[in-house]
C-alpha cells in the first residue's frame, strides 16, 4: 500500500467526519465530494443515483448538469464501465481497465460523449444504496493530464465507504421521512442491518416504517436506540444476540431482536422489528372481569400493557403519574403479576 501524506490522510479524515454532518443528499454530497478535488487534482466530478425508475439526486463538479443528465438519458446504457465493469459493486475501476487504446472511439460513449466533453479518461465506483438503487461516482480526466496513477486509485478506494455512507444514510432518511407523512405507518414487522459501528446498511419498507414510529413520527432514524447496543453485540462476535421491547409513544410496543452473523465484508448485526398494537376491547374486558379490576384499573391495565410508561398513561386519562402507580400496584397484586411485560402476556393470554 502506498504511503501518504499528511495533507491526504487529514482529507480522508475531513471526509470520514463530513459525511454526517447533513441531512439531505445534496448538502452531504456536495460537501464530502469538494475534497476529492484536493485528493486527485484536475479532474471534474459526478455524483448520481441509478434506481429501478432511472437516475436521480445528481451533482456535479466542474461540469455542466446538463451533460450528466444527457448521460443518464443517452450515453449511459453505451458505457464500457457499465456494461463491461462490475458495476454495483465496491470495486474502485477506470474506463482503461476495460476499453483499451484500439478500442477508445468505437462506442458511442468513448467515440461522442467523452470527445464533446473533453474527456478520456474515467475512475468510478458503484456502491449500492437502499431500493436497489446504486449510487455512481465518477471523475473524469483530459487526455493530455495522463491516466489516473495507481495511488490516486488507492486514496478513492480508502474515500468513498464515507462517501457511500454518507449517500446512503441520506437517501435512507428521505425515505423515512416520506413514510413519516402518512398519518398511520401501517408495518407490523420488517428488518434491518447494521453494520459493526451501527450505520443502517439495508432496511425494509416495514423497518423503515417502525422507525417512524420509533422516531415519534419525525421522519429520522433513532440511531440512539440502537448504536450502543449494536456496537456492544458486535463487540462480543458471531452468535450474539438480544431482545426488548420499546414503548411507543401513541400506544402499543416495538418488538427488537438483534443477532450477529458474519458477512464477506465483515460482521453484521441483523434486527427484526415487529410492533404490538396492544389489544382488542373485548380481551381487556375479559382480563378486567376475570381479575376484578376497576374500569380505572382496566384502564391502566391496558395502557401499561402497550407499553406506556406512568407519565404517558397518565396524560391520557388525565390522572397523575403518582396516581397511576397507584392503580398500577393494584392490578399487579390482583393480576399476579410483577411488571409491565408480564401484564402484557398475562392479558394477551386472556381467553
């Protein structure tokens, strides 16, 4: 492995730290990708996202917008990196690796496209994102400066998994904040991947949508639900595992369960999500009847049983929070039951 400078090593430093720091995909973007132009020097830069509908989320850097939009529409099914290369994967490739001296100028890509632009030479990468999208990142060379050197290959190799989280996080939380718009997530269950530091790697529609719900219907990931324990799994290696459960702020419960497996690229930490709405009127009736209960006990009952804390429950039948620990010691010494869990499966079990 080549050595670096100090210079290069604080870019990728400032890159590492950048690709957090904002919330859309054009702020996070824009501002990681301005220190690969102090990384590898005198080229020009695009940045675009390739899903099943067609290309989207573009920036470019020292070109004009409208040349990549004319790539995506025209020139892009013609590119040898894209239909020669491994195009959706990490590989960090150059148009020389795949299209040779004899052979630059007989596609319509390397023949009109790049000559109109000025170019010859091409380094890109395709990371995958969320919704089987990728996300391609090109720079872009003119002939007279010379092919891009085996350690300006090695400093994107090492830049762009920031690049790619940042991107991918991004896109992430534009979906969930897209499902944060509608009124009621309706997911039961999905999952999520994480990887060992606790960045969402891959997530479900229904994963995403319980985090919505988790997120108080903000339209953001509550990584601080997560992260702590997922790194401390990690930490402990393959076949580590647990279990809880989280009250949700509108009533009802998140069911998590995380394990590690191993992945080529490393260790994974898988989740499962599953939410319990609480349950029907007429199994509380039941459980109420049976044990004797108070309508406010019932009450109660049924709110700690959804995973409402004291203070919640008692925002919701306008009681105090004291109160309803009164009412909650009641039921747990009439029901047999020692906690809000096995309330819950006490009352769920109800007949």
């Amino acid at each position: 492995m080549a050595s670096f400078s100090f210079e290069e090593v604080e870019t990728l430093l400032h890159i590492a730290r950048d690709a957090t720091l904002a919330d859309t995909f054009g702020d996070r973007l824009t501002a990681v990708t301005e220190y690969l132009s102090t990384l590898v020097p005198n080229t020009s830069l695009t940045v675009m996202v390739v899903g099943p509908d067609g290309p989207g989320h573009m920036i470019c850097r020292n070109r004009e917008r409208a040349d990549l939009e004319r790539y995506a529409t025209e020139y892009m099914r013609h590119d040898p990196m894209v239909l020669r290369g491994p195009f959706g994967s990490n590989s960090v490739v150059t148009l020389s690796d795949f299209v040779g001296p004899s052979e630059f100028g007989q596609d319509p890509f390397t023949g009109e496209f790049l000559p109109r632009q000025g170019l010859r030479h091409v380094l890109g990468v395709s990371p995958s994102m969320p919704d089987r999208a990728l996300l391609s990142i090109a720079l872009h060379r003119e002939a007279a400066l010379g092919d891009f050197t085996p350690r300006e290959r090695q400093l994107i190799r090492l830049a762009y998994p920031d690049l790619a989280r940042a991107a991918f996080a991004a896109l992430l939380q534009e979906k969930i904040a897209r499902l944060a718009q509608t009124a009621a997530p309706g997911a039961a269950e999905g999952g999520i991947v994480f990887d060992e530091r606790g960045d969402v790697l891959e997530a479900d529609d229904g994963a995403l949508g319980i985090c919505v719900l988790l997120g108080g219907g903000q339209g953001r990931v509550p990584t601080d639900l997560f992260v702590a324990e997922v790194r401390q799994l990690a930490a402990a290696g393959v076949g580590a595992s647990s279990e809880r459960t989280i009250p949700l702020a509108g009533g009802g419960r998140a069911h998590l369960r995380l394990d590690v497996v191993t992945h080529p690229s490393g260790l994974r930490v898988v989740g499962a999500l599953r939410v319990d709405r609480g349950v029907s009127p007429e199994r509380v009736a039941a459980f109420a009847e049976r044990h004797r209960l108070s309508p406010r006990e019932r009450d109660v009952a049924a709110l700690a049983a959804e995973g409402l804390g004291n203070r919640h429950i008692g925002y919701k039948l306008g009681i105090s929070e004291v109160t309803v620990g009164v009412y909650l010691g009641k039921v747990y010494r009439k029901t047999g039951t020692t906690n809000r869990t096995e309330l819950a499966r006490a009352l769920l079990e109800t007949v």
